[in-house]
C-alpha cells in the first residue's frame, strides 16, 4: 500500500506530479476555497502526511483524528502559528515549512507598503480615477520620503535582512531590535541596534517582521504606538496577531501616528466594514506578501520534495 497524504487545498497538478507515482493522494478540488472542517476531520483519517497551508488549524483534534501513523505535516507557509508544534514534538511528527524562498517577495511587497503609504499611493490612484484631479498643484497629496529617512525593522530575521538590503539604496538610515543584537550582520547590512523604545521614538518607518508568538501577541498596542513620531509610518506583512487593531485604528484616526500599510490582519479576511477600511491614512492588503507566481510555485514545490523525502 502506497503512503497516503492529504492535501487540503487545490494546487497545480504539475507542482504535485511527483507524489502520484508513489504515493496515494488524496487533494481538495475546489479552486480558493477551503476546505471545512468536517471534511478536514474526516479526510485526514489514517493518512502519514498532510500537506496543508495556513488556514489550516493543526490542532490536537485534527491529530486524534489522523492517528497515530500520521508522521509528517508541512505547510506552504514561513509561520507556523497555525500548528500545534509542541503537540507535533510530542507525537514525533515532523514539521516542514518553507526556509528561504519567500523572503525576497515579501521583502518587495514591505518596501512597496513603505513607499504607498508614505507617498499616498492608494488615494492618488482613486483621486485621479474619482476626477478630483483638477491641476497640477504645489501642495496636493503631498507625502513623505522614503529616501534618506529612518526605519525601524523589528525583528531582523530572514525577510527583516532582505528588508534592511533594499533600504540601503534609498540611502535610509536603519535600525533594528531583535531578541539580542546581531554584531555579526551590523557590519554587513550597515544596521545599528536599538531597544526598542528608542527604535520607536527615532523611526521615521517601522515595519515589524516577527514571528507570532504568545510573546508577541498584540506588542504592538497603544504603548507602542504612543512611543511612535507622530509622522512616522507603520508597516506590517508579518502577522495581524502582532498588532492590536484598536489601537491601531486610535493611532491613526488621531493622528499619534501618519499611516498603516499592513498586508495582514485579524481575522483573514477582514470585514469590509472594519474601521481600519475607514481610514484613508490605511492600507491593507489581503496577506499577498509571498504571491509572486515564482515564489508560490516554489513555495509547493520545496515542500512537496520535503514531504516526499520524508516519506
Ligand atoms: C505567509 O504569511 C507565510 O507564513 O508563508
């Protein structure tokens, strides 16, 4: 009998073709829809592998419900906030996410939400299209520059270096906080570590590129943002659950802080009419950091190879 593995979402068949010689496959078919619950709880009954993104909740139901021959889970994703991990150590399953590919993209995607928010892209784009564009004028959305000012990246992992490498182009001075500092990569990024009160307090941008974690959970709430300029930008294509939308939507309605460009929130998707929709000063994009066609196509691939392999 060939290994089993569920797929709980509709992929290219090209990027899945090596698993059919050798294993049994059983995959959602339906275009950008999840798959539910009920049908998760079922199908996953007796497979060793699930291959599964992150809308998936990896939980101790799910895994009671797989069994015990269930050995590897891998997710089409960098976080992995949405399993169980401790749960996964203790029944020795592995975990496979995706290492690397995904951090140019959404490095990309950071910088374009700099540079939106800062010169007012969205709302140029709809006050040319609304016909509020009458002349040429000296002082009509005006903004900020990107170029020479200076950004706070927390958390300075993988995509918080590509970030850094960008900025060095735009002749930005950058600042970090991390866990610890980093000396080793302070030379070679031209970073300079900062706690985080002061990152605050000194950043013209701050983009937030940590893992969610009990921890993090919410760490950027109204403290945080008070600590912040008042023309200074927030930036965030990590986590919604980094972020206290409250005292997000406070920030910018008063005025604490210039703008938001956030690629993420909570819950996914976020209703249409959440406050945040309401302010113009906010961008939110639906979580499509890593959606270059290369770097999806990739992000299957790598871990289709590594679910194989394990099996
Ligand atoms: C996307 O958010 C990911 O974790 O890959």
């Amino acid at each position: 009998m060939k290994p089993k593995i569920l797929i709980t979402r509709k992929l290219k068949s090209e990027s899945i073709a090596p698993l059919y010689e050798n294993f049994d496959v059983d995959m959602w078919n339906l275009e950008d829809e999840v798959m539910p619950r009920d049908q998760l709880l079922d199908r996953v009954k007796g497979v060793n592998a699930i291959l599964c993104i992150l809308t998936d909740n990896i939980d101790r139901e799910l895994l009671d419900a797989a069994g015990d021959q269930l050995s590897v889970v891998g997710t089409v994703s960098v976080g992995f906030d949405h399993i169980d991990t401790a749960e996964l150590e203790a029944r020795n399953i592995k975990l496979e996410s995706v290492v690397g590919i995904l951090n140019e993209s959404v490095a990309d995607l950071t910088i374009a939400l700099m540079i939106n928010s800062s010169r007012r892209i969205s709302e140029s784009i709809d006050a040319a299209r609304n016909g509020e564009w009458s002349t040429w004028s000296p002082y009509w959305l005006t903004g900020r520059d990107l170029s020479q000012s200076t950004v706070g990246i927390i958390g300075l992992g993988a995509i918080g270096e590509a970030v850094a490498k960008r900025l060095s182009g735009f002749g930005c001075n950058v600042i970090y906080n991390s866990r610890s500092p980093k000396p080793e990569l302070e030379q070679s990024l031209g970073v300079s570590y900062r706690n985080l009160d002061d990152l605050l307090a000194e950043s013209d941008f701050v983009t937030i590129h940590n893992a969610l974690t009990p921890e993090t959970e919410k760490m950027c709430n109204s403290e945080f943002f008070s600590k912040m300029k008042n023309t200074a930008i927030f930036i965030n294509t990590g986590r919604g659950g980094l972020v206290d939308q409250e005292a997000l939507y406070d920030a910018l309605s008063s005025g604490q802080i210039y703008a938001a460009g956030i690629d993420v929130t909570t819950p996914e998707p976020l209703p249409t009419n959440h406050p945040l929709f309401s302010l113009k000063n906010c961008t939110i994009l639906p979580h499509i950091g890593s959606a270059s066609i290369r770097t999806r196509d990739e992000m299957v691939e790598s871990v289709v190879r590594k679910l194989a392999s394990h099996l």
